[in-house]
C-alpha cells in the first residue's frame, strides 16, 4: 500500500487512511480521513446556523433559477442522489422540501393577497 502525506496535518499515512475521491486526480482526497472528518465537522457547523428569511428566499430563488436552466441535470440529480441517501438523509431531505414548498406557497398566498387587495381597492375606485 502507498503512502500520502496529509495537505492539513503533513502526516504520512497510508492510503487506507484517506478516503476515495473520483473529482481528484489522483482518486484519493488529500486530506486523511481524520481530518477530512474534521474539516466536513467545521463546515456542518457553519451550516447549522439559522437562515435569514432573506438568505433562504435567495438560496431558494438560486436553486429554481439553477432547475429552470438544467431541467434534465436537476431531474438525473434528484433521481440518483435519492438512491443512495440513508434514511436520515431522506427525511432530512423531505423536511427541506415541505419547506421550501411552505416558502412557496406563503409567497403565493402573498401574492394572492395584494391582489385581492387592490382588486378590492379598484372596486371601490369605481
Ligand atoms: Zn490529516
């Protein structure tokens, strides 16, 4: 077995400790799994911190831009990450989906609202 050495901690280990990485060139992550994990940690905890409804509607608003664009990629993406998803994932996945379409149809029931608002507003006009 050959030997790495480690982009983050310079260690030299061999390979069974890093994991398998297809984008790379070399089809090995340059970081040791250890501190791949550790890396992966950091980035989960960025991520958990709560999102502005600013910063959601605009990650939603990117995403649809992104699915109009790339139907079939979306559609090919969806169907394969689907497939190899753990059960925890797939459930953290539907809640992000009933929440985006709850985003959604607020953002409908809105629209709809200062419709009928102004609907109501000409009438009287008349
Ligand atoms: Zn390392």
């Amino acid at each position: 077995m050959e030997l790495r050495t480690c982009k983050r901690c310079n260690k030299e280990l061999p390979e069974d400790m890093f994991y398998r990485r297809k984008q790379s060139k070399s089809g090995w992550d340059c970081n040791c799994k250890e501190c791949r994990n550790a890396i992966n940690k950091v980035s989960q905890e960025k991520n958990k911190r709560e999102k502005t409804p600013e910063e959601k509607a605009k990650a939603v608003a990117a995403v649809n831009k992104w699915r109009e664009k790339n139907r079939e990629k979306a559609r090919e993406y969806n169907r394969r990450s689907a497939k190899n998803m753990s059960k925890e994932q797939r459930d953290a996945m539907n809640a992000r989906k009933r929440e985006l379409y709850a985003i959604k149809k607020d953002e409908k029931a809105k629209r709809k609202y200062s419709f009928m608002l102004e609907f109501k507003k000409a009438l009287k006009e008349l």
